[in-house]
C-alpha cells in the first residue's frame, strides 16, 4: 500500500480541479487541503515544495509541485504509488 497523498489546492484553480479528477477517476484517495482557508497549510505548502504555486501534491517524502496530468501521471507512475 502507498503512503497518504496529500494534495494541496486552491479551489478555484484549473490545474487544481484537474489534479482532482485524475486522481479520483483512477481510484485514488488523497487529503485535499485548500491553502486558502488556513495560512498555516499554505505556509507549509511552501516549506515542502519550496514554492507557492498549487497544485503540489506530498506522498511521504516526495513532492510534486505546480504539476499538469502528464507530470502527475508520470510521478505516480516513477514512484510506484497506486490507488
């Protein structure tokens, strides 16, 4: 089993919405945390991916920030996360 993905977002942002339907139209169960409705997250978005852009998903200590399907679909797949 892979470890908890963690998917931070902004709800209005498209690559956002589109991260979210990959993920869950492949079966896969993630924390969405709006960066928005807590600093505190959106603070700690940016120690872990070193940015500020959304989305940015945590898996463990691997992170995948400001990301489009293809790299999505890439990374999940490099690092053997499965639904």
């Amino acid at each position: 089993m892979s470890e908890p993905l963690q998917l931070y977002v902004k709800t209005w942002c498209p690559w956002c919405i589109r991260a979210k339907a990959f993920l869950d139209a492949e079966g896969y169960q993630y924390q969405e945390i709006d960066v928005e409705a807590d600093r505190a997250d959106y603070e700690k978005m940016i120690r872990l991916s070193g940015q500020r852009l959304t989305p940015t998903l945590v898996v463990g200590d691997k992170v995948l920030p400001d990301f489009g399907p293809e790299e999505l679909r890439d990374f999940l797949a490099r690092h053997c996360i499965v639904p």
